[in-house]
C-alpha cells in the first residue's frame, strides 16, 4: 500500500536535535519524510536532472538508505542546517574546489527549481542573514533600529567612543560564534565597549565592526515566525546580570516575562519585512524600552525555537509541521499571535 502523504525534504545535518521531533511529527501525520544532509554528496547522494529518455525527471538518491526522492513530487523542504558537500581525502585541493564550484552550481541550481514550499530556500537565508541590509530594510519600513557604525577603520572608532556620552556596544555580525580546533565552538556576546578599546583599537582593522548605541531596556522580546502565525516571547533581560546586555548569556534558566501580544504595527512592519525578504521562517529580536517603544534589532532566518518548546510549551513544532504539510506557495496575509 502507497502512503499517498505530501513528501517532505529536511536538509540538515546528522545531528540535529531541533528537527528530530519535527520529523517524527510529520512522520505521524502520514507526511513521507526524507531527511539528507548536503555532505553526503557525493560520495553517498546522487543528484540527476534529465530530459532524455521520454518524461523529464529530477531526482535525488541516498545510496546508504537505498531512498529515492522525487523532487517533482516534494510538498515543501525545511533547509535547516546542512553542511557542506564533502569530497573525500583523496581528491587534491585544486580539484575540491573546482568540484564544490560544480556542486553549488549544479545541485544547488536544481534545488532551486523545485516547485514547492521552501522554509527557507538558500539564497533567502544568504540575504536574510545580512545584518546592514535588515537594519537598512527595517528602517525603511518604518521600525526603529539602534543607530549604528559599520567599520574596520579604528579611527572611525576611537572618534564615535569619544564623542558620545551614552555606552557603545559591539555585535558580532555572523553570530559570534567561533570554532577552534579540538574544542567547543565560542561565543562573542554583545558587549558593552569600555576603556580597553583603547589598547585595542588596531583589532578594528582586522575585519568589518559592527558598533551601536546602546538601548535602555524594559524587557525584550524574541519573535518566532513560522509562516503566518506569530510566537512573542517575552525576555524580562533587566532582572539578571547575566542577561542585562545579551540575553543569550544566560545558559541556566531564562528569565521568561509573561506573554504580551505585539502591537499592530510591529505585527505589520515585521510582515513587511518577512515579505520583502521572501523568508517563511524567522526568528526577530526586539528591544522594548521603559517609554513602551520597540526597536528592531535583528531577524535570523535559522533561528533556534525548540528551547522555547520545551520552556513554555509553545506549539512552535506543530505549526511548522503544519506548514510543511500544506506546502506552497505561500503568501504572507492575516496573523494569529499564540501565547503562552
């Protein structure tokens, strides 16, 4: 007997606790689900794109699993957290890098092609995730955004710490994360700027620097968006030392505030800026000062969710199974905020 379900393709990697229960769900619910990481090709994953031989046909083949996917068929796929393809230690580094310039090309051409719902495709996330281009969009679109300089000349620096008399802070761009060999990958916080900027200046110039005025904060609020439906979530981030500047710095027990529903435009600057970046998933970070006003601060288009799953019992999980369920194309159109 054929399970006649909506086929699903989770690309990610082999260890992902954030789409296990997803999958399982979806699995529950009839759903055939294809879960592959992109480092599997193409060593164990072949791709094939043809039009000879009678009906076109694309498709992708796990040989390990013996599982065929037909991308034709594909309801939606949640591009979670793949790695990249993986060539094996024989090829030489010239020929590596040709074959990834091929793979990208190729594989990531005929993705692209599928005719489904993408939470989110690729090319999405790469704009999504630049952060001079949000906070350029969020302004435009009318959300207050903290003011901001993007640098790596350390005079432009050492000129903005004196000249101001409110604190400075410095943000990664990326995420902060970084990955040393043998070790756990390290985290660089939002950081208030003191007098060591001084000894440090010349680490400016070393990359781009993202520095901003520092906002006055009531509370905070994380915002999941997993197509139309809104989760906000409220971060009472003053009430802990560790979490007054960052609230990512809390890795014990986070400082929930009590649910409070966005206020309309938020609600309808946020769908702009969801829309006019194309993603069907975002996790939002707001600033909301002691005046009540709300300042944008950032939009992850892979943004973690399923800590507040398991903190407040937030169906997040199942609303994104019921998007990849019901497929494409999406549109964005009437929000429903769920609380907790």
């Amino acid at each position: 007997m054929t399970n006649a379900g909506p086929q699903v393709l989770i690309l990610t990697q082999e260890f992902d606790p954030t789409s296990d229960p997803v999958i399982t769900t979806l699995a529950e619910r009839g759903a055939r689900v294809a879960r592959v990481d992109l480092s599997y090709f193409p060593r164990r994953l072949t791709v094939t794109t043809s039009d000879f031989g009678g009906a076109p046909r694309r498709r992708l083949y796990d040989r390990h699993r013996d599982v065929e996917i037909d991308l034709d068929d594909l309801s939606a796929v949640w591009y979670r957290r793949p790695t990249a393809f993986d060539f094996g230690p024989d090829m030489g580094e010239a020929e590596k890098q040709f074959a990834r310039r091929e793979a990208m090309q190729g594989v990531g051409g005929i993705l692209r092609s599928t005719n489904c719902l993408w939470v989110n495709r690729p090319d999405v996330d790469g704009v999504s995730e630049l952060k001079p281009y949000q906070l350029e969009l969020a302004k435009r679109l009318g959300l207050r955004v903290p003011r901001t300089l993007l640098t790596n000349d350390p005079q432009e620096v050492a000129d903005l710490v004196a000249a101001e008399d409110r604190p400075v802070v410095y943000k990664a761009l990326a995420g902060g994360v970084i990955h040393y060999p043998g070790a756990f990958p390290g985290g660089l916080l939002t950081t208030v700027v003191g007098d060591e900027i001084h000894e440090n200046l010349e680490r400016v110039g070393h990359t781009m620097c993202m520095f901003q005025e520092y906002i006055d904060k009531a509370y905070e609020v994380r915002l999941t968006v997993i197509g139309n439906t809104y989760f906000p979530v409220t971060i009472e981030s003053q009430e802990m030392d560790s979490t007054r500047v960052d609230w990512r710095g809390e890795d014990a027990e986070m400082p929930y505030g009590p649910y409070r529903p966005l206020p309309d435009d938020i609600v309808k600057k946020s769908q702009a800026l969801l829309a006019e970046l194309g993603a069907v998933y975002g996790a939002l970070d707001f600033i909301v000062t002691p005046s009540g006003e709300y300042v944008f601060l950032e939009v992850n288009p892979m943004g973690q969710f399923m800590w507040m799953q398991h903190d407040l019992g937030l169906p997040l999980g199942d609303h994104l199974v019921d998007l990849l369920m019901k497929g494409g194309p999406f549109t964005r159109g009437e929000v429903t905020q769920v609380g907790y």
